[in-house]
C-alpha cells in the first residue's frame, strides 16, 4: 500500500525550479525514497532515488531531510516538457518489486 | 537498448475473447512486472516475476494469467474479460528487485466491449 503523501496539484513557471514535496513519516532505515513520473498517456519514468544522503543526477535534486520523514524534489530549470504526475514511494526493496505508486503531484508547467 | 516493448498498442475486445498482452525487453533485466492503471489513478502492481518465477499475485482475479516464458519476454493472457477490466497495462523491468530502477513501457491500452 501507498505510504506516502504528496500535494494533489502544483503549478510552476517555466524556468523556475520546481519542488515537489513528500511525506513519508513512517520510513524505516532500510527504505529508500523514489521517484518516478508519468507524462500524460506514457509509462512511468524513474526520476531518482535515495536512503538518507542528498542525490543529484542529470534530471533533478533530492532533498532528504534529516530525521528522513520527508524529502523534495528538485527540477532546477522547469520545461513544458515537466508538466507530469509525480511519485514518490518508499519501499525497502525496488526494481517495481515494492513500487506501490501513491496519488502522486500533477506538476503544470507554465509558460 | 533502454527499452521495453509493448504490443499491441491498443486492443479492443469482447467480454468471450481470449487476448495476450506481449512485453519484451532486451536489456538484461531479471525482474518483470505488469501493471494497471485506470484513468486518472495511479499504477497499481497486478504480478511479479523474479527469474522466470511468479514470486508477487497482487489478489488479481483467474481471468488475467501471466506467462515468463524466458527472461526477455512477459505475457498476460486475457480471459472473460469485464468492461471494468478496461484500463492501461503498463509492463515493467528491472536489473533484480534490489535497489534498482524499473523501466516502464508505454503501455497497451485495453478496451473491454
């Protein structure tokens, strides 16, 4: 089941950076944080994970906090091509083996 | 090759027709999972295969059975179907089930008449 808990709706001009916030207050240390997106009619698209330390890659930031109840997503420079639903999940194991998706955040970019 | 393949892109049939979904990926991954999704919900986790094996059934009803039948190739054969069974199938690999990224496919959308 879902164990996480994210803001319906976002919106964010293009350009700017977009931050997409999580809670997941019942995380245990050996969960990890993910992310995934999906553009409209498309498949999920894995974004970035991580355990307790801040990770970057080419597509975004995650901020995990340090009691690791919450964390946010980071996209620097926000495109058109971001306005997408947002995941985040926590599962111990991943691959989609424990990928329980919740109601995730539509991110809207505007122009 | 990052992909996996879904065929077809959109079926549509009848609540007597027997159908298979196809998923094919070439990237080495030994996990395999296939999931549904309604409009405007999110993915829900349907089966599990971990080398071949079925190791997750998330309660889904007999008229959807999957198949493995190698390590590239998952099939969900389709039986009596409902017109609630209408929704995107989406298919999913991954390396193992340990910490890795899935890659999803795009999904065939099924609609039941």
């Amino acid at each position: 089941d879902a164990k996480t808990t994210q803001p319906p709706s976002m919106d964010c001009a293009e350009g700017r950076a977009a931050n997409l916030p999580c809670n997941h207050s019942t995380i245990s240390g050996n969960e990890y944080v993910y992310w995934y997106r999906q553009i409209h009619s498309q498949g999920p698209q894995y974004i970035i994970h991580g355990l307790k330390n801040n990770e970057t890659n080419e597509m975004a930031s995650l901020i995990i906090t340090e009691d690791r109840k919450s964390s946010t997503l980071i996209l620097p420079h926000a495109t058109l091509r971001d306005t997408a639903v947002y995941y985040c999940i926590q599962g111990v194991e991943t691959g989609a083996n424990n990928l329980f998706f919740g109601t995730g955040t539509r991110l809207t970019v505007i122009p | 090759d990052t992909e996996v393949t879904q065929t077809p892109k959109h079926l549509v049939m009848g609540m007597t027709n027997k159908k298979s979904l196809k998923c094919e990926q070439h990237m080495g991954h030994r996990a395999m999972y296939w999931y549904k999704q309604k409009a405007k919900k999110p993915p829900e986790l349907m089966f599990v295969y971990s080398y071949e094996k079925l190791s997750i059934n998330e309660s889904v009803p007999s008229r959807f059975s999957p198949e493995c039948p190698n390590s590239s190739l998952l099939n969900l054969h389709l039986h009596a179907l409902q017109p609630e069974d209408s929704a995107l199938y989406l298919c999913a690999s991954s390396f193992g089930t340990t910490n890795t990224e899935a890659f999803f496919g795009q999904g065939t959308r099924l609609t039941v008449v």
